[in-house]
C-alpha cells in the first residue's frame, strides 16, 4: 500500500486486494494481479439494479468442489486467457471485470473470487454506472473488519522464541507443505480441547540447522532441549503463564517411546541429569521432553512446537524487527551483539545474538539469559498484537510464510487448519494478563563448582499449584481478591493436627483409583492415619466437596487447607458428629490427582522471577 502513494503501485487499487469468496464467505487477501474474475459480488448492472448473486452456499457451476480457489480452476495456460478460454472440464474461465460481458464461452454466471482491478479502470467502470439510480457504493477496505478477518493471526507460534502468523485462505496448501511434523506415539493428551486449559510445550533446540548457523559452532550436534518454555492458558482463557525450564536442571527423564522411520523403540530413562539431555541425546525427540516436563510439574502438555537458530533470525525478520531496551553499553565477542545503552529494533543475526548471549547481563549466568529471552518474547508479543502487523497484508504474509517453514510440530496439530485452532484459542489471552516466570531453583548441593541446579521444592509446588489451577500470575485485581478473601474465610480459626483428622473419601468423578491414591496421600505423606477409603461415591459429582459436622470445623480447615479446597467445596452439617464419626470427602470431577491443589494459592511465593509481557524492562 505504501508502494501506491509513491505511484509504484502498478496500478492496482489496495483495496481490492482484499476480495470476499463465496465459497466460504471470508474476505481473502489476492495478490495474483494477472488472474481472471467474474462480475464481483455487486456487480451494478447500469440500470439501477444489482445482477442476482448466488447463495454462498450454492456450489459453482463448473462442477469445482467449494473451496478451491479460481487459481485452482483454471487449466494450464488459462492465466490472462480473454474471452472463450476454458478448463479442462469444459468449464468457463471468468472475464476480467473491464472486459465486455459478463460470462465466459458458455454463458452461464459464476462467482469466482475476484482478482484485483487497475486503479484506472476502476475508475472509470465507476464513473460509467454513475448516472444509473440506486447504484450502490463500494464497500471500504476490509481493515474495519480486520478482527474478524486476521482474528487467528496472533499466537500459534508467538512462543517458539517469536511469532504468531496470519495467512489468506488461497495460500493452504503453500502453508501447509511447509510444516515438519513429529509423531510423539502418545505423549500428548491426545488433542487440546476449546473447553480446558491448554498446555504447549515451546523447546528451542541449539541444533545448527539452517544456512549461516554452522559458524555457531558444534555443528553437528544433534540438538539439545536449549530453551523450553511450557506455555500454560487457563480454562477460561483470561491468563497464561509461560513457565521458562534451566536447561541444566537436575532431574529425571522417564522411558520414552520414540519413532524413527517405521520401527518404533523404548528409549531408557535417566536419573540425576541434565534437563536438556531430553532432546536429541539417545535418538530421544519431542515426546520425550514432553513426559519430562509432566513428571516435573504434574501438568500434562498437550503439543509442542520447535525451532532452530533461523526460527529467530526470520521471524523477526518478516516482523520488521523487535524492539528491546538494553541498560547499558552491550559488546559480546562471542554472541557478537553489540548495542549502544537505549532501544533498538533488532532483527535476524542481530536478534538470534541477543538470544543467545550468555555474557551481556546479570551474573552471566543461563539463568540470566532465560530473563532476558524472556523480555525479547513479551516485546514480540507487543509487536504481534499491534496494529502495525495486524492491518499489514505483506508482513502477516512474510510471518505467515516464515512460521510455519521454521515450526516442527506434533502430528496432532501438524496442519494450517489445526495450527489456527489453537492459534483461536491462544490469541484470547490478553498481553496484560500473559506472564513469564522460570522454574524455581536454586545451586546443587551436590556440586563444589556450581554448574548446575535443582527445582527449590518450596517455591516450585505453590507455583505448580497456581498453574494447575489456572490462578494468574499477573495483577487479574478482582479474581486475586476474591481468591484472598475466600480463602482467607474459610481457613479462618483453628486446624486440628494432621493426626486428628477423621475422613472417609469417596471417588465421586475423579480418574479411576483416585480414591486409594488419595488414601496413600494422606497417610503417607501428610499424616493423616485415621483415613478410609469407602471406593465409588453413590453418584458423581462435577466439584468436590468436603461434608462434616459443627464440631468437626477444625479438621475440616486443616484437610481444606492439605488439599486446597476451595470455599464451595465445603459442606458444614447442623448437628454434630458422635463418638467417632468421620467427615466425608467425596472427589469430584475437578479433582486432578494426591496433591494437587483444587484451588491453587492466591499469589506467587516471594521471590518468584516474573516478567510481565505488557510491560517493556531493559536488560541489565
């Protein structure tokens, strides 16, 4: 569009790149300016009347299945054919509009997504149909409306170290032939689901792929798990928390089923090593980070998405750059990123150097780079949702094309149609309400020179809690206050020691045995000896609850408080309890697993790294 304000347009009107396709009554983004068209959806006839239009739904007459794009329709050699040009099936190719008559050879009317027209001779097919009465005006530019028509643009792959992308309809098969997909052989849940939380695992891996990534050295590493975010959205789709994983965690990788080629095998688990060993190491893939990261946060991931180095360097690239602030004077020899106190927009090597370095900020430590790949995400979200890409029909092309030639994904979701589902489901989120935080750790004990972590158990199970319970870590004021107060209400008073605690528990909607795995819970770990299992509620129920008498409020505030039961679960009777009578918990469908919270805690535990992706922060 800037290109036609400096007259180098070629003489095609901006606004009719974007056209309506009856096929699927979506406006479409046509950048083919030689392809054919048919009369356009309110083709004014010079007579003060509109020409009929065909029911969206109609099928063409040519036979064509809906869907396919006039490109699609033609036969070979039809690009530009004038009147009496046909395809292979005999069907007629449609006119140019500035050509006379309405109809192809065979006179029959069709409805192909139109093409663009010349400035000019739109112009003056304007000027001739003004005289006749009724004419209706051409409608404006589809940017009014572009929520509606870009509303999937901004978030399949605004965590795979950058973009979301956005694609007209005609460019499918283009896109989707782009697209590497991995099959995880069930690591998954089996599919994201419109009415739960979704969970996407993001792994950047530091294998180097891709042309001018082999001069990063080691270049022929099979790749590690070298950034890895697990990308967290609530139910309800008001937050999100991208949990950031060290890839020199400690912990432990279970067997994994792997595939390759046709012969699929069992990859050993490992105990006490690197995160990071989950990819590549072993012939392990994807699906083995997967089944990590679940045994590491009792979240089970649903899909996941990865890039390489180019990832970074194009995406930004077709963005048109990222803007980050930086404190002070960077000078890096080994990432080479150099930058001057202040902001810059970065883009290609320039932004994979701000990634990758490991000596610019902080301590210099990869703690320290997770924090500042951290703020390079939340400026690429801003740039995502703004308007500047959003009403700009080449970026989200170039994105588009960039994207999904940089992502590997899971089969479940290895296709444009399923890459904007979940992109529908993502791009609910408000920035303001998208947080990043990284997994609580601290120094392994086990070692004089500190060069690896462990999970610091005290302030990753609260954080866990939250996430599994869609509590946001962002300032949600009302929902953080109402989570405070009720909570604070029904805690209020005394807890009976753990000892004291008289409970039977029922399964009542939970996954099966949850009931004895409850049990094994509560005494083993928690202390509770005088519990019972009493098997299958007499009917399910969607929440649990919690019932017991007046004077048993005490061990029902220390159980509330063990299991995080939230203050609906509970259920206080009228009468007391007799002798040794026992409170009832009945598990619901809500009910997760022993341990895990119902209602997570109200806020984060003190000192928990957080980097809001509203806001920008300079690295320091």
């Amino acid at each position: 569009m800037d290109a036609q304000g400096r007259g180098q347009g070629d003489g095609i009107d901006p606004a009719d790149q974007w056209v309506l396709n009856p096929q699927t009554g979506n406006y479409e983004l046509r950048l083919n300016h030689s392809e054919g068209q048919s009369s356009g959806p309110s083709r004014d006839t010079g007579n003060g009347h509109d020409a009929p239009r065909r029911s969206r739904n109609t099928p063409p007459t040519d036979g064509t299945p809906q869907g396919r794009s006039a490109r699609d329709r033609r036969a070979p050699g039809a690009a530009g054919a004038g009147a009496g040009a046909t395809g292979e099936a005999g069907a007629s190719i449609p006119r140019a509009r500035n050509s006379s008559g309405p109809t192809g050879t065979s006179g029959t009317s069709r409805r192909d997504v139109p093409a663009q027209r010349g400035r000019r001779a739109a112009n003056n097919a304007d000027a001739a149909g003004a005289a006749g009465a009724g004419r209706r005006k051409r409608k404006a530019p589809p940017n009014a409306r572009k929520k509606k028509i870009l509303g999937w643009t901004g978030g399949i792959t605004a965590f795979i170290l950058v973009g979301g992308a956005g694609a007209a309809y005609y460019a499918y098969q283009e896109l989707n032939g782009n697209i590497d997909t991995i099959d995880v052989q069930g690591a998954g849940s089996g599919g994201f689901k419109k009415d739960q939380a979704v969970n996407i695992l993001v792994i950047g891996t530091d294998k180097r792929t891709g042309s001018g990534n082999e001069g990063y050295g080691d270049k022929n590493s099979v790749g590690h798990a070298d950034t890895t975010i697990l990308f967290h959205v609530s139910k309800d789709r008001t937050n999100a928390t991208a949990l950031s994983i060290p890839r020199d965690l400690i912990t432990d990788i279970p067997d994994c089923e792997t595939k390759i080629g046709d012969e699929t095998k069992i990859v050993p688990g490992e105990q006490g090593v690197r995160f990071n060993t989950s990819l590549g190491q072993s012939e392990r893939d994807p699906g083995c980070t997967m089944r990590t990261v679940k045994e590491l946060t009792g979240l089970t991931v649903d899909h996941f998405m990865m890039a390489d180095f180019n990832a970074v360097k194009t995406l930004t690239t077709a963005v048109g750059g990222v803007e980050v602030c930086v404190a002070k004077d960077v000078d890096d020899p080994d990432s080479h990123l150099k930058l001057s106190k202040g902001k810059h927009v970065i883009k290609g090597e320039q932004a994979l150097a701000f990634v990758r370095t490991r000596h610019s900020f902080g301590n210099e430590s990869d703690l320290d780079r997770i924090q500042t790949q951290q703020q390079f995400l939340s400026a690429m979200i801003r740039k995502m949702k703004s308007s500047e890409t959003l009403t700009s029909p080449s970026k989200l092309w170039d994105l588009a094309t960039a994207a999904t030639k940089a992502l590997t994904v899971d089969t479940g979701i290895g296709s444009i149609e399923k890459l904007r589902d979940l992109g529908t489901e993502l791009s609910k989120v408000n920035p303001k309400n998208i947080s990043f935080t990284t997994l609580p750790v601290i120094d392994n004990p086990a070692e004089v020179v500190k060069a690896t972590v462990v999970v610091n158990d005290a302030k990753a199970k609260p954080l866990f809690a939250m996430m599994q319970s869609d509590t946001s870590l962002t300032e949600v004021k009302e929902q953080e206050k109402a989570a405070k107060s009720k909570q604070a209400a029904l805690l209020k008073g005394t807890k009976a020691a753990p000892a004291d605690v008289r409970v039977d528990v029922f399964n009542g909607g939970g996954p099966q045995g949850s009931a004895q795995e409850t049990l094994a819970w509560l005494q083993n770990e928690e202390g509770v000896p005088k519990s019972t299992n009493k098997g299958n509620a007499p009917e399910d129920l969607d929440k649990t609850s919690l019932e017991y008498a007046p004077n048993q409020a005490d061990q029902a505030r220390r159980l509330a408080d063990m299991m995080g039961l939230p203050a609906a679960a509970m259920k206080p009777g009228k009468e007391d309890a007799e002798g040794l009578q026992a409170m009832t918990l009945t598990l619901g469908a809500d009910f997760k697993g022993a341990g895990v919270p119902i209602v997570g805690p109200a806020k984060a535990p003190d000192g928990v790294q957080k980097v809001e992706a509203d806001k920008q922060v300079c690295a320091k």
